[in-house]
C-alpha cells in the first residue's frame, strides 16, 4: 500500500513538471523507495531517428563516475547487453536473467561483473519502445545482490513509463532543437575523453595546456547541459558529433 501511495505522490507531481532534469529528481527519489541509489536513462547511439531535442539529454545517469568513465573507456556500449536484450523485449527485465541466459557472451557478462565491482550489484531495466520506431531504456541499480520482487518491478515499470510518456510530451510540444554547435577544438577535446584519455593525456596528445584542455571540455559540457565530462562525451556520440 505504501508503494501504491509513493507512486500516486510521483504521478501527481510529475505531471506538474516541465523540466526535464526535475523530472529525472522525481524519478531518483521514487526509485529510492526500492533500494534504487542509481538510475539511468537514453536511447542507444545508433538510434538516429529517436534524436534528443536541446532541453533533453540523449543520456541522463546517476551511476557512479568511476564506473561511467570505464564504461567509456572499455566502450562497453558497443557490447552492453542491456540494450540487446531490451531491442528484444517489451517488458521490464532482471539483469540476473540477462546474465544466466545462454545467449549471453563471456565478454557482455564480464560487463555486469565490473558493474557489481563498482557497486551495480543488482538491477532491473524496461525497455521503452515508441509506435514511431524509437527506443530508449530505462535502468535501475542496487548495491545488494537480492532479486527485484515482482511488486517492484511492476511498480518500478509503471514509473519508467510515466516518465517516458512525460518526455515524449516535452519533445512534441518543443520540438527537435538544433545539435549543439562544436569548435574543432572542442570536438577534440570530447573525443579524447570518450576514448578514456585523462585531460593531461589530451593535452599531449593536442600540444596544449591542461587548462586549455579543461576549458574546451567546460564549454562541451555547458553546451551539452551535461553534469560530468563522461555524460557530455556520451551524450556527443549520440549526437554523432563524434564517433568512437
């Protein structure tokens, strides 16, 4: 009952918001009911169609930076098994599921062990898809290795899709805005960081300063509405701005 009461406090609010990132707060907090400290959010860098509009990341997440910035490094969106399964599916999933399968790869399942040494131990995702062909996921983490109750999952779904229809409604009311306009130089700068590249390593690499580094990154980031140099790189491939 108090989870009923929990999501009737997200549906109502949500539906009061028009900003985005307010929306994601919303979200994190109901998640938290669940044990959920991480939460994250996109659509897969080959989806073209399903275009980000200005106001709204392709990618907002709340994973640990460390582990966002290995995910970079290792270019573990390329083998992220998450987003195979979920092209698969219509309903919410347990990441254990994904793992047991027989279909899973040696190399997708090293993905969710690291993700349990950073501290993912366990984990739902629903994939999200639109009548119009576009897709997107939605994820939930824990730091504990106990499965998701069905209950959860069911209400942990209903959320993921409120929140979905609710950015679907800002992109239709606002439209697709223009793709952030990037220097070379800062296209640069971005590149190197989602290959891994420290901004002292970049600054070798480009023959210039760690602070000329840092400030091309800072602009990226301002101009990507991003929070961390991580989700500005992720968030410049999706673009296809950059490619890895």
């Amino acid at each position: 009952m108090a989870f009923a009461v929990e999501l009737g406090r997200f549906l109502e609010q949500s539906d009061t918001v028009a900003q985005f990132e307010k929306l994601f707060d919303l979200l994190s907090g109901f998640a938290r009911n669940f044990g959920c400290p991480w939460i994250a959010y996109g659509s897969p860098p080959d989806q073209r169609r399903f275009r980000p509009i200005r106001q709204h990341p392709a990618v907002i997440l709340t994973y640990p930076h460390q582990w966002q910035e290995r995910c970079l490094e290792m270019g573990y969106d390329r083998i992220d098994p998450i987003v195979k399964t979920s092209r698969k599916r219509a309903g919410a999933f347990r990441w254990s599921e994904v793992y047991k399968n027989a279909s899973t790869t040696e190399d997708e399942r090293r993905v969710f062990d690291e993700a349990a040494s950073f501290g993912l131990m366990s984990g739902i995702s629903v994939p999200l898809h639109g009548p119009d062909g576009s897709f997107a996921v939605m994820s939930f983490a824990r730091p504990c290795d106990r499965e998701f109750p069905d209950k959860a999952i069911g209400w942990l779904q209903l959320a993921a899709l409120h929140f979905h229809l609710r950015v679907a409604k800002f992109s239709s009311s606002n439209g697709v805005g223009e793709v952030p306009d990037l220097s070379p130089r800062e296209k640069e700068c971005i590149l190197w960081t989602a290959k891994g590249k420290s901004s002292w390593e970049i600054g070798i690499i480009l023959g210039i300063s760690v602070d000329t580094v840092n400030f091309h990154i800072k602009n990226v980031m301002r101009k990507m509405d991003a929070a961390s140099r991580t989700v500005a790189a992720i968030t410049a491939v999706n673009f296809g701005i950059i490619e890895l």
